[in-house]
C-alpha cells in the first residue's frame, strides 16, 4: 500500500484537479437536467391541470371525428371524379356569327351558334330571319364536323368555338 501511494503521492494534487472538473461537469449536466426536468413537469401539471377531462375520452372523440373527415373526403373526390366525367359532355365552347341572310334587310338579323363539348361534340343553330318569317335549323356536330352540309356561316361559328377552347 506504501509503495502505490508513494508512486500517486507527486500526481496527486493532478488527480484531485482532475476528479474536481469531473464533479463540477457532472453538477452541470444535473443542473441542466433538474431545469429540464421542471420545465417538463410545469408542461405536464398543466396539461393536466383540468380534472374533469378524461383523455381517453378526448382521444376517441377526436378518433371518431377524425374517421368522418376521411370519410367525407372519401365522398367528396367520388363527387368529384363523377363531376369530372360528366362535365366532359357539357357544352364547354360557343361560337356565334351573326350576319345578313337576305341583302338589303337591314341588320344582322340572323346568326348561326354552334355549342360544343370537349370534344368538339354538340350541335349548331342557325337562325334564319327573312321577310316572311324567322326560321330556325339545327345540325349535329360529331368531332368539329357534321354528316349534312354546312354553310360558311356555321362553319365559322364551330371554328369560333373551337378556337375559343384552346385560348
């Protein structure tokens, strides 16, 4: 025993040092700790302040809340997609031409509309005022283009239409 305490004596004021910064190390890391800890305490004492609220409670409101909302949503995007599918076969472009028929008739009395879908599928109105009377014809479009003849005038009109879509 002599013998290691002569081999420590001329060290030991280093070891003593040594063993100090490791204590006052470790007294920081509890302080930093104890300051943690409180402030996780305060946290919690006052989430729990409330004492007629049952947490499990609360979390299966907000579970059942929560399955609604998903379940919603579920039926707004079928809502949605059904909308999608249908609004393709609305009429989603319009051309109209007004012009003279008849020479010397005063204004543009007659026009042509055509109304056409998104996929250039609709019809076309011709509206036709003369002297005698106002008469009105309509033609079916299929892709921009019909099975019976059309005039300039309606031609025009579904190329309104179309190039109305693609501004």
């Amino acid at each position: 025993m002599e013998q290691i305490e002569q081999l420590l004596s001329p060290y030991m004021i280093y070891i003593i040092l040594g063993l100090t910064v490791l204590v006052l190390i470790l007294i920081i890391i509890i302080t930093v700790n104890a300051v943690k800890m409180n402030k996780l305490k305060k946290r919690f004492e006052k989430f729990m302040s409330k004492e007629d609220v049952n947490l499990e409670e609360l979390l299966v409101q907000y579970t059942k809340k929560l399955n609604v909302l998903l379940q919603n949503e579920e039926e707004m995007q079928t809502s949605i997609e059904h909308m999608e599918k249908v609004i393709k076969d609305c009429i989603q472009k319009v051309g109209v031409v007004r012009y003279q028929a008849i020479q010397n008739m005063g204004a543009d009395l007659s026009y042509t509309i055509a109304l056409l879908n998104e996929n250039d599928d609709g019809v076309v109105l011709n509206g036709i005022y003369g002297r005698d009377g106002c008469y009105t014809y309509a033609k079916p479009i299929k892709e921009g283009k019909s099975s019976y003849n059309l005039s300039e005038e309606e031609e025009q009109a579904i190329e309104k239409a179309i190039k109305k879509a693609s501004m």
